[in-house]
C-alpha cells in the first residue's frame, strides 16, 4: 500500500476530527521520521511536544520492554513497586510534595479542576455550588466536556453543550483583569505559563511572578498547566521556573510518556493532595507499572542528558537563524528554547498551511496554529547540523512566500 491508499483507507473508517498534513509515517528515529515510501522528513513538531526526548530514546525504550517482561498493569486496587519511585521523582523535579498519577493530559486538567474545587469547598467554606475558577482567553487545556465548557474556541464548542458552569474567562497576559475578576466565591486561577495552541503566546516577563503574588495575597489558588511547556521544552525544567515561583498545583503529561505511552499527573502540595480520599477519584491505568517505568526513564534522560539546557541553547540558535533570513512576510518570532512561533504577515482569508504543506514537500514536518502561525517544536535532542539542515530548507520555502 502506498501514501494514498492509507490516507483513503483512514478517511473511510477514521473520524474526521483532524485535517492532518498528507503524509503517513511509518518509522523514527531521533529527530527524524520517514514515510510509507521511505522518504526521509525531520520533525518540528515532536507530537505536540510530547516527544521531548526524540523519537525512541534506548534508554526509554529498554525500561519499557524490560517492564513489559516484568508486569504491566496491575489497577490502584493494589500497589506496586514502580509508581513510588516515580512520583518521588517527580515531586523533587517540580519542588511539590505529591502527585496523583493519570493517562492524557486532559485527565490531569480534570484532576486538577477536581482537586481545587474540592479544596475551595473543604477549606475556604466555598458552596458547592457557587466556586468559580478563573481561565484566559484562547486557552487549550484538553478536549473533555469540562474543559471546553470555559474554551474560546468556538470549534472546540460549537454542538456539544450544555456546558459546565463554573469558570470565568479573562484576557491572557492582564494582570488588571484577573485582579478584578476575583471575588469571595473564587477557587483560584488555571493558566498556561505560554499559550501554545494559541499560536505560541508568550506572556510580559513577570506575569507569573505576579499571579503568584496576588493569589498568595487572596488566599486562592495558582494552578498552571505546563503539559505542553513542561519537561525542558522552554529552557527549565518547568515554564513557571524561569520566574522564581511555584504553583499550587502543576498539570503535567506528554513529555512525561517519553513518546511511548500516555502518562500523566496533578502534582501539588500534602496540604491540598489530603482533600482527596479513597474513591474521591481514580483511574485504572493512572500509576500502572508499565507507564510508571517509561516516565520514570523519560525524567531520567532529560536530567542526565541536561535537555533543559540544550533546548535553550538550540532555541536561541534556531531563531537567530530564522532572523537572520531576513524574510519580509515574517510579522514575528515568539519563542522560549524549543517552542518557537513563526507569525507571517498575510493577507485576509490566508492561512500559512500552504506554507506547512510546501515544507513537508522539502522534509520539514512542522504544524500550523491560529491561521498565521507556524510552531516549530523539535525534540531536545536536536543538533546543529540538524537546525542548519532545516533552515536550508525552510529558507527557499519562506522566501517564496
């Protein structure tokens, strides 16, 4: 079967949910992916960043399969001698206290939601009925009911209410309007350190420093969702540590999984964690061995081989290449390390997929977001002979714009 047969065998059986680019990939390795033809294309989008650490990283790959001999799964009926290991690491990387391990990134947002608002309720003598959660504009944290009740995407929306109540939605990046948003019956604020879907939105310097200090000042919540920033991708570890803070409660996933399985996790304080009880919530994949091991491995490989580090040293390479094209279309460059926003100046109705599709064309596999942005997100791992091979190619497609 060729490129076009599986396209056409996809779209039969397949929902059409996603409009992805034409190619079929069947084999990686690193930075690099090739298709069902054998054509050989680099990777500027890491899944969605969640393969931080390349495409079947040995050492990831050797803790699963030597799991995989071992034992997989076992529910949270019973305990098992892969999870706490893990989640203390965890824990020491993100400078909390404990974590309750999930799947998909969404589930650890669901988490999240779940233990704030019972913390308002429990402890601030909240009503039921009556804790709101403070959220900005153009967020994306996941695809459940729950979450795209407070999204404004309306594609993300549209067909699929009545929505959860619950949530007050304010402009990205203004301090003025979360602080006047706050009230006696607010949970706290859930918030991106930089909006990735929203084509790469990076907020003022300080602007978590000061969420901080006003929900300190209020008695509510900080609660950042860094599953797609978190794990190196933006020069730390964590987003929220290039401001010195720390969140009450941090979202986690992809890049935890290594790009080999969904693993997820809630990490917050003892404090906040003891609101929850047995059957208060669960999972019977959340914490399993097999994933436990993977994330454990994947955590291990972003400290040993300094990725935090090198995303910001090839991210600063990277956009300086990019400047240095002088291309006229390009509005702006918004990045940190690794995750990189290309804004082209187009015209009403344009959008820069052509310029996506005539990249793959080329052997760059990079991903549109809101219209007139192109994210570039490779793994960590990346050289820079590989940077310097990618912009030789996107050079004669940018210039062609």
């Amino acid at each position: 079967m060729n490129a076009k047969d599986y396209i056409e065998l996809e779209g039969t059986y397949g929902a059409h949910n996603y409009h992805p680019l034409p190619v079929v990939i069947s084999k990686a390795k690193g930075v690099w992916v090739w298709d069902v033809e054998g054509k050989k294309y680099m990777d500027m989008l890491s899944s969605y960043s969640a393969i931080n650490q390349g495409h079947l990283h040995p050492k990831i790959v050797k803790a699963a399969v030597d799991q995989m001999g071992r034992v997989s799964l076992t529910s949270r009926a019973f305990s098992n001698d892969r999870m706490g290991p893990f989640l203390k690491m965890l824990c020491e990387l993100a400078g909390l206290e404990m974590a309750l391990p999930m799947n998909t990134g969404a589930e650890a947002v669901e988490t999240s939601i779940k233990l704030a608002r019972r913390w308002g309720h429990m402890k601030k003598g909240i009503p039921e009925d009556k804790g709101e959660i403070i959220v900005c504009e153009n967020n994306f944290h996941g695809r459940t009911t729950t979450i795209i009740s407070f999204s404004s995407d309306p594609d993300s929306k549209k067909g699929f209410g009545p929505f959860t109540p619950g949530f007050v939605t304010i402009p990205y990046n203004d301090i003025k309007a979360f602080e006047k948003a706050i009230n006696k019956e607010t949970i706290g604020i859930l918030v991106e350190p930089i909006q990735g879907e929203a084509g790469i939105n990076v907020p003022s310097p300080g602007y978590l420093k000061e969420l901080r200090r006003i929900c300190d000042q209020k008695g509510i919540l900080l609660i950042i969702d860094e599953i797609q920033t978190g794990f190196a991708r933006t020069g730390k570890m964590f987003a929220f540590q290039h401001e010195g803070i720390k969140p009450d409660i941090l979202c986690v996933g992809k890049a935890l999984g290594g790009g080999l399985y969904p693993v997820s996790a809630a990490v917050s304080t003892r404090e906040l964690m003891s609101v929850f009880k047995p059957g208060s919530h669960g999972s019977t994949f959340g914490g399993n061995p097999l994933a436990c091991a993977i994330a454990e491995a994947s955590l291990k490989v972003l400290v040993e081989e300094k990725l935090d580090a090198k995303s910001k040293e090839m991210g600063d390479y990277f956009v300086k290449r990019i400047e240095d094209l002088k291309i006229e279309k390009i509005k702006c460059i918004r990045h940190k390390g690794l995750l990189i926003g290309v804004e082209f100046k187009l015209g009403p109705g344009e959008t820069v997929r052509p310029i996506c599709e005539k990249l793959m064309e080329n052997g760059v596999l990079a991903k549109d977001t809101h219209e007139k942005t192109i994210r570039f997100a490779p793994p960590l791992v990346i050289t820079k002979a590989e940077v310097d091979w990618a912009i030789e190619r996107i050079k004669g497609v940018f210039e062609a714009v």
